[in-house]
C-alpha cells in the first residue's frame, strides 16, 4: 500500500513539474461545426471573431492566435472537432486571464444587441469540444 502511495506522489510530480509554469503557454479551443455549417462557421470566424481577437491581442492578452482545420479521418470517422483556435500567451497567469481578456474585448467591439445576435448565431454554427494548455519542452 506505502508503495503504490509513493509511485502516485512521484507520478504527480513528475507531470507536475512536465509543465513549465514560465515561459509561453499555449491555450487550445476545440471546436465543431454543426452539420453543413462549415463555411458559415469559418465565415463567422473571419467576419465576428477576428476583430474582438485583434482588439484582445492589442490590449496584451496574448501574442497570436492560429485557426487550424481537422484533416479528415483516414478510417472515414470524422473527428470529434473541425476547429482548432490555439492562443499563444506569455505564461500561465495570462493563460488563466485569457477567457477574461477576451469576454472585456468583445463588449468593447461590440454593442450589446450584436452580442445577443453572435451569441445566438453562434449556437446554431458550432459547438465546444474541450480546451487544453500546452507548453514547449525545453
């Protein structure tokens, strides 16, 4: 029993320590297109989430952002998200303020009507996956 105790604290601070506290971090954004929703989604990108991005990235929350495209399935399954947004901030603590950054962005860019509307239009283009954080190994 001792011994599996000490495997799971050393197995934990082994990931622990795995994840850099300084330097950029990574915030990952998994989304999926609704069916048929493709192009609208990536034009809702484009024409709505750009520009609070823009106005978030000049106030400092983060240093870029890349949208990637899941390729297709090689066993004809497709994959379980059609969309990655990944923020590169400069360490954890701006990861944690991201969210944050970006909500204080959007209502600078946006009346409170257009925010309504993109809300709603947005649940019918696509739903969340998951968010992950990632660092480089160093």
């Amino acid at each position: 029993m001792l011994h599996r105790i000490f495997l799971l604290l050393t197995l934990s601070l082994v990931a622990t320590a795995g994840f850099a506290q300084d330097g950029p971090v990574y915030v990952a954004y998994y989304w999926r297109a609704k069916a048929d929703k493709m192009a609208e989604y990536n034009a809702y990108i484009r024409e709505y989430a750009e520009p609070i991005d823009e106005a978030a990235r000049k106030a400092g929350a983060f240093d870029e952002v890349r949208t990637y495209l899941a390729p297709p399935g090689k066993d004809g399954q497709a994959p379980d998200w059609t969309h990655l947004r990944v923020f590169k901030v400069k360490d954890a603590a701006a990861a944690d303020a991201l969210s944050g950054a970006l909500d204080a962005a959007t209502k600078k860019v946006r009346t409170p009507e257009q925010l309504k509307a993109a809300s709603e239009k947005s649940a019918a283009l696509r739903d969340f996956v998951r968010s992950e954080r990632w660092t480089e190994l160093k």
